[in-house]
C-alpha cells in the first residue's frame, strides 16, 4: 500500500513543494506573459481560438491546451470534433469578460494563470465559453497553455451546484471546476473542493473521536487500506489529547472569532499525466481551531493505476512546535496509514 511518487506538481496554494526550470513554451509572445496586459493576452488568445474553429485546424487549435488537458481525457480529439460541430465553422464576433489573474513567484521562477469568459457569436446562436491557462509556468511547463475549457448554451457557473450555508450563515460553494480539459454544457466539468474535502475528512476525525467510533473514520480511507487502520486508528485515538485539539475552525472566522476566509490548506503534491494514465494525489492541512497541534490529510482523487487507492490513504498528527514543511520527496514511499507524534516527522523536510 504504498504511493509511488512519480512527478511532483509545483503549484502550491500554500507552499511551493517542487520548483521546475525552463523556458516558458510561451517566450517571445506579445505581450509579456508574466507582466503584459491581461485584456489583450486573453484577447490575443481568444483570436486564435476562433481562427483555428473557424478553419477547422484540429492541429492548431490541440496545440493551444497544455500537455497536461490534453493527455487528462482519453478522448479528447473526439471532443474537439464536438466543438468544431457546435461551432460549425461560424463564429462571427465574441464578447469578452474579464475574470481572475494569478500571479506567483518563487526564487526567480513564475506562473502567471488567467481565467475569462466570452460569449461566441455564430451566424445563428450564442455559444458561452469559459477559458483557464497559463501564458507562462516556469514551474512545469506542461502546464502552459489552455488547461480547463467549458462550451455551452448556459454560462459555466449557472451550472455549478447551488452555494450551501453554514450554521452561522456564511455561505460558500463547495465544489470547484475540474482543473484540465474541455467540457460541454450537458456533462459534469466540476469536484468538491480542496478545502470541502479536507473538511469533510475533518469533520469525520472529530466526530469518530468523540463517539468512540472507529468504523466512521474507517470507512474514510480507501479501499487498500481500510482492512489494515484499525490498530492506527486506536493509536490515533489514543494519542489525541481532547476533541479540542481536532476540532476544525469554523469557516469564515480565525482563532480570534474575527471574520475571515481562511485560503484553502490542501496542496497537490503528486501528479503525472501521461497517455491518459492519471494520478492526483493531495496533502490537505486542516485548520483547527487549537493550533498546538497539525492535523494532515492525505488522499487520492485519482489512480487509473491502482483505483483501489481512490480515497483517504493516510493521516499526520503532530505537535505544531515541531512543522517544517512537507515535500513531495519525503512521501515517496509513503505506506498507508495514520501517523502521530514522532513517527510523522519522517514525512518532514530534512534541515
């Protein structure tokens, strides 16, 4: 039951695990893909997307996604085809809508991920369209270009799952679009959330603690490890201090009470892509509301090589004094299971 570690994703939301060199895919477009206006890259983007539907380059409109959209569906030329149908060659004018730019850096190495929407104007419909990618990704280069495209009569976030609201009222979705591929308006282009799923796996910590029930937070971890956590489980339980000390923050506010939303904890840090074979595993750092201790959560979403791996794979808890940071490199080996105290310290940066 161990994880095999086989390309490690450099971006983080909150920690950089891995940094990739290289030059961007992306060098020499007009303009800069890391500083230049964001209007005109998605415009200059959006151009060559209508040009190449409108030409019917299978080709040329490929090479605009990223490795990693093209590879992370096994039929995606067939999609293309699908589009290319909607299209029908006809497109005549779009509108543009400007959505979110994020930008990091880290020791000289950057990415740049935009995301817009454009409404495409064809001689006889309307046709919604939504674009994520990444002009420039010094980080992993099989990032740049379009990783998340969605096309259809209603706009994306219409179809997104209703907002749900928590008994103090803040209210938040809980899922978040798919992050590589190209979607039409009638199939599911969306997952829970990083922070949703880290929570849902808190919030079965906390409550199989203080019920006393080992068969709830059992029933959390994937298929390979189920039979074998019990002993972990009773180890698990039997180190944690109080209920306190897992209990999750309530979303929205801070230690303090003050109103806040925290960003989500949970990082990838192993993703490989290739001819269709996908793995995509994650850490997910709870945020509990007494900070002496660090609760971790690590699963798979996805592992066409071993689906019996699809779930919760394992748990570390620790004292908070004694965090560094997790790296991809110390969890290659990684077997199954929950790990306190000092056994999780394996699975922490060396210094």
């Amino acid at each position: 039951m161990k994880i095999i570690k086989s390309a490690a994703c450099a971006i983080a939301v909150a920690t950089i695990l891995t940094a990739f060199c290289g030059c961007a895919l992306f060098e020499g477009m007009s303009p800069d893909p890391l500083y230049g206006n964001r209007e005109e890259l998605d415009k200059n983007l959006t151009d060559e997307i209508i040009e190449n539907i409108n030409a019917s380059d299978k080709q040329s409109f490929k090479n605009m996604f990223s490795s990693y959209a093209v590879n992370y569906m096994d039929d995606f030329d067939r999609r293309i085809d699908d589009l290319f149908a909607i299209a029908d060659g006809q497109i005549v004018s779009y509108t543009y809508h400007t959505g979110w730019d994020e930008t990091a850096s880290d020791y000289s190495t950057s990415y740049r991920y935009l995301s817009y929407d454009v409404v495409l104007t064809t001689r006889t419909e309307t046709l919604n369209m939504t674009v994520k990618w990444y002009p420039i990704n010094e980080y992993d280069q099989s990032y740049e270009g379009i990783c998340f495209m969605y096309a259809g009569g209603d706009e994306m976030y219409d179809l997104m799952p209703e907002h749900i609201t928590e008994a103090d009222g803040t209210r938040h979705n809980v899922y978040e679009t798919l992050e590589f591929g190209l979607y039409f308006g009638d199939e599911c282009f969306y997952r829970l959330t990083q922070r949703e799923t880290v929570s849902r796996y808190n919030d079965a910590v906390y409550q199989s603690y203080i019920e006393g029930d080992a068969e709830l937070l059992a029933s959390q971890f994937c298929r390979s490890a189920r039979e074998e956590i019990y002993g972990d489980i009773e180890k698990f339980f039997g180190y944690i201090p109080a209920a306190e000390y897992i209990k999750e923050l309530p979303y929205g506010t801070d230690s303090e009470g003050n109103w806040n939303h925290p960003t989500p904890s949970a990082t990838r840090y192993v993703l490989e892509i290739a001819d269709g074979i996908i793995k995509e595993y994650w850490f997910g750092i709870a945020d509990l509301e007494n900070s002496n201790y660090t609760l971790v959560f690590i699963y798979c979403l996805r592992d066409d090589t071993n689906t019996d791996m699809a779930g919760l794979n394992g748990i570390l808890f620790y004292p908070r004094a004694t965090y560094e940071d997790i790296v991809a490199d110390s969890l290659i080996n990684f077997d199954c299971g929950i790990y306190v105290g000092e056994e999780a310290q394996a699975f922490r940066q060396a210094e």
